[in-house]
C-alpha cells in the first residue's frame, strides 16, 4: 500500500491574512489538527474528491467549482480556487505514480472562535470500484425525510453544498447492508427521486438518459456532467428534470456515479433485478476514466 501525500493550504481563502507560503508538505503519519478544530466538534467544513487516472485530473476545475459553492452556502469565505489548484497539483505530483489517485481537499472553519479558516489536500491511490462497474450494485430506495423542494423553502439545511458532516451519509450505507445491498437511492418525503449517499443518478428509457434536477436539494454531480457530455456527443437526449421512483423500476437502465466509481450500473433495486446496459456502461466508463476537463 502507497504512502499518502499531505498539502496544507496556507493562502487558502479571502479575507483570511496573508501568509509566506501558499501551501506546504505535512506529515500524514503526524497529529496536524486542534481537537477544537469545528471540523473536529462539528463536521463544520466543506470537502471535494477528484480523481487523477494516471496523474491526470478527472473533471477537477468542476470539482472547484463545486467546492466554491459549498463554502458560499455555508457562509465560509471563498476559497482561493487558483491556491487550491496547485496545491491539488502538487500533492498529486508529490505521490508515487499509480494507476488511479484520488486527492480529497477539505476546508474547515478552524478553531471556534477564531474567525480563521484551515484546509489541506489528501491524496491516496487506489481503485476500489473496478468490480462495481464490472459487475454492478444492489441498491435499495430510501426516504430522504425531506420534501423535494427542500433547498427552496428551508436553504438553512444546506442541501447542495458538500459538507464534512458525514454521519446521515454513512447511517444509510449500513442500512443498506442491513437490506443485503451495497448502497441507497434517496427518494424525497413527496415521492421524487434525489440522489445516493456519494453519487449521483441517471436512468435510461430507450434513447433518453435522465437524472434529478439540481434544483431538488441535491448535489450537482461532477461525473454526471461529464457522463452527460458523452452522452450528448454520442447523440443521445440528456434530461435535467423531475424523476419519480416507478421510473427507475421500469427503465433500461440505472446507473449510480460518483467521482471515482465512475459509473456503477445498478443491477439489484429493492430485491427486483434490473438490466444492465453491458455496452453502454462500459463505453460511458471508459470515456470518464480519461476525461480531463
């Protein structure tokens, strides 16, 4: 097993005073954070995982995108996209070669009371998910205990940003396993769907793929995007909208997508089996495992 690399940002965010240094090295193996730390307290903090298949990045600048507007809907100062950028570079560079990497970069609200955030960039390597899109997932649909327009009515909840509190994420997970599955679909209290606990959705009828609207309290999938541009150049309908459960029950296809499973297709949901789209799923994989965008 490879030794992890460890960033610290530095010049992470604005308004935050300037420092020497942009970013440094760290020791992983080292204490690096104050138990007083609110990502400690409180899972106060915001968070990205982007892929680098053979030390290129997978849809990164989407990836920073992304981790902005977390901060922005936590009210956390925006963070310096371009700092984060190469410190993601450079801890990726810093790693011995792999296959697959995966540079996870967090921001916290740092220690209460300080007013002064911290935030570092962890990267690993590794490709746990080959059998999963190989041979695919059972799902199982669960109630997301909100309505569907959640992030209209209550934007107080944070629906849509990609926070470090974990805990709701993982309770599902072990449900799941709990059913006989290995991962969950969230259905809104009204009856829509949203998305998995780390993934995105998109389902098949005939020559049109569609996945839930971001406007739904959900998360704006990176691999999904990029799933969807491919999708479009292969001359395929893409359809942001509305999904209702009984369509994922009746489709041609289903697929679960997160940044470094790529694109799992589901061949289990709630104990019925589905089919799997075999030249599809591999096609779609294999353009997202060496987009570069």
């Amino acid at each position: 097993m490879s030794t992890p690399t460890l960033f610290f940002v530095d010049d992470l965010a604005e308004g935050v005073p300037a420092t020497p240094t942009r970013f440094h090295q760290a020791d992983p193996a080292a204490g690096q954070i104050n138990v007083m730390d609110l990502s400690v307290t409180r899972g106060d903090g915001i968070f990205e995982t982007a892929g680098f298949q053979h030390g290129h990045p997978m849809a990164l600048e989407a990836h920073l995108r992304r981790f902005a507007n977390s901060a922005r809907i936590l009210d956390l100062p925006a963070p310096r996209l371009e700092v984060w950028r190469d410190a993601i570079l450079a801890a990726v560079a810093a790693h011995e070669p792999e296959p697959m990497l995966s540079a996870k970069f967090i921001m916290t609200r740092g220690v209460e009371g300080t007013g002064l955030p911290i935030g570092w960039v962890y990267v690993f390597g590794g490709d746990e998910h080959a059998v999963e899109r190989r041979d695919g997932i059972a799902v199982v649909t669960l109630d997301r205990g909100y309505r569907h327009d959640v992030a209209k009515t209550s934007p107080w909840l944070l629906q849509g940003a990609k926070t470090l509190s974990y805990a709701v994420n993982k309770s599902v997970l072990r449900e799941a396993a709990r059913r006989g599955a290995d991962d969950v679909i969230f259905i809104s209290s009204d009856g829509f769907v949203l998305e998995g606990p780390t993934s995105s959705v998109i389902v098949r009828h005939g020559d049109t793929f569609a996945t839930p609207a971001t406007d739904q309290g959900i998360l704006a999938g990176t691999t999904q995007a990029s799933a969807f541009a491919w999708l479009e150049q292969q001359g395929h309908t893409t359809e942001y909208r509305e999904v209702r459960p009984e369509e994922l029950v009746d489709a041609d296809g289903l697929w679960l997508l997160s940044s470094t499973r790529c694109a799992a297709p589901v061949r289990e949901l709630d104990g019925r089996q589905m089919p799997i789209d075999r030249e599809t799923t591999d096609a779609m994989n294999a353009a997202l495992l060496t987009r570069t965008a």
